[in-house]
C-alpha cells in the first residue's frame, strides 16, 4: 500500500510527519510513503490569537480537507492540537509514544522572571497558569512556529516564551530550554507530547495497517484527558489543564480549570482502574463543574469574542 500523508509546514509538523513515515516505511504492507506538505488557516493568520479566530482546529480542517478529496490517506497531528470529538467520517487509529508532556520556559526559569517581566504565550491554558504563580508579569500574544516564537524571544521583544518541551526537543533544541516547568505548577494540555494519526474511517485496511504503531499506555492516558476536556464542553483554547500518569494497572487524572487573569484556579483528581480512564475523566469534570468550573469557562469565551 502506498501512503499520502497530509501535514503542516512548518518544522516541528514535518518532524512529527517524517517520523510516522520511518515507521510506516519499516512494515511491509507499506510500499511507499509521501509526504503532502499544507498551510493551513491556523499558520496562515499569525496577528490574532487562535481564540479568536476558531481555536486549534484550523491546524488540522485543511488536512481532513485533502483526506476528504482524496489527495492524502492520513493526517499526523499534535494530540493537544485535536478536537476532543472526531468531525464524522474520522477515526484516530493511532497514538504514538508520548515525549515530554512538560511546558517549557525559554529566556528564564519562571521563579527568575523579574517583576513586570514579559512572557510569550498565545495559550490561555498556560497563560493563566503563568498568572496563578507570578500575577506581577505580563502574559502577551506569540504566534507563529517553533522558530519565529524564537526569533521574537532573541529580538527582544519577550524576556521568557513558553512552548511545548516535546516540540522543542524533536527539533533538537534543548539547549533552549531554561526550564522544564514540573507539571504540579504548569500543568500540560491534554495529549501534549503525543502524537496521533487520522485517517477516514472507512478504510479498514489502511487502519489495521496504522493500528500497528499504536503505543497501548499512550491511548490510555490520551483517552481520559481528551474526556475529561470533552465532559467540561471545553474548546482547544479553553484554559483547561488536564495531565493523566499510570502506574502499573492505575491511572491519575489531575485537571485544572483557571481563569484567564489568574484569579481563580478548580483543581482536582481522581485515580482508579487504567481501563477506567475515560470514565474517571467524565466523573473528574463533573465534580469540576459542579465547583464551578462552568462560570470559568464561560468568562473566559465571553473575553475572547
């Protein structure tokens, strides 16, 4: 079988691309892997936030877009930046191994920030984080790729960025990294650091031939964060935290749900059977929501219409 890729442009998309086409390359059903390069409306429109333009999904429309006219077969995405309910006719058949579910802080560790510091993130999710630990800085807007987020942070105009520490490392650039942020005090996005294909749901083969680079322990923690976020009626850019850890046959889900500003911040977890994660999650954001989590959430829509 041959297999069309459909991917970002951008360096990090590519990796993550290239790395799924080294595996389906070593199976032999495969014969031969292309990569279809895209821009997408989310690359594209770089002087907005994605909140306020319809969130990280338009990172990936354009690419079921070119599954849907038949000029790719499969879609790689960064889980984080995935809707957490498939658009019909879709299927994620596999999850690689996560990275580093971490943020990380480039231009200073987040306790040396000095007073008034300015930190780069377009995230609502890690800029409210940033505001619960430090409410003296400033959090502004950063768009763009893993380097022009780099390029702003050398030219001045940022004293720290924040990014994704597994995008960093795949692009070989951890030596950019001040600080790996412990995720009890930044606690990551659902599927940070995982990686995850699409493909049409109607092509049994084509999944039984992906379903063989699927890493069992990632789908299990992947499936109670993505549920968790779905049971909140949260979007991509809802500052929603949810990070889910095993051990052994058990599961952990810590989530967090934070205002904007900083203000407030619902934490909870909840731990139980692995096989039960997705479960424990919709439980986890009932109780969530029954603190309050729903005025939150709602507060922080309104501010980005």
């Amino acid at each position: 079988m041959r297999v069309r890729i459909a991917t970002r442009e951008s360096e990090l998309a590519l990796w993550q691309a290239r790395h799924v086409a080294e595996r389906l390359d070593a199976l032999p059903e495969v014969e031969a892997v292309e990569l279809v390069p895209m821009t997408t409306k989310g690359d594209r429109i770089l002087d907005r936030t994605l909140s306020k333009i319809g969130g990280k999904g338009l990172f990936i429309k354009e690419l079921e877009v070119a599954m849907e006219a038949g000029e790719a077969d499969i879609a790689v995405h960064s889980m984080k930046d995935v809707p957490g309910e498939m658009p019909p006719g879709f299927a994620l058949p596999a999850v690689l191994e996560r990275e580093d579910p971490r943020d990380a802080l480039v231009g200073s560790t987040l306790e040396a920030l000095p007073d008034g510091a300015v930190v780069g993130t377009s995230s609502l999710r890690r800029q409210s984080q940033v505001l619960v630990r430090r409410p003296d800085v400033t959090v502004k807007p950063l768009r763009g790729n893993v380097q022009t987020r780099l390029g702003k942070l050398d030219a001045g105009d940022y004293d720290a960025i924040m990014l994704a520490a597994a995008g960093l490392k795949r692009l070989g650039l951890d030596e950019r990294i001040a600080e790996c942020v412990d995720p009890e005090v930044i606690l990551p996005a659902n599927g940070q650091g995982i990686v995850g294909i699409e493909c049409h749901e109607d092509r049994p083969e084509l999944i039984q031939i992906l379903r063989k680079l699927e890493h069992p322990e990632a789908r299990l923690v992947v499936a109670a964060e993505r549920r968790v976020g779905v049971a909140l009626g949260a979007d991509c850019h809802s500052p929603i935290a949810v990070y889910a850890t095993l051990a052994g046959e058990r599961i952990t889900i810590l989530a967090r749900v934070i205002a904007t500003d900083g203000s407030q911040m619902l934490e909870d977890r909840i731990e139980g059977a692995a096989v039960d994660g997705e479960s424990l999650g919709a439980t986890l954001a009932d109780r969530l929501l029954t603190a309050g989590a729903g005025e939150i959430l709602a507060a922080a829509e309104a501010a980005t219409l």
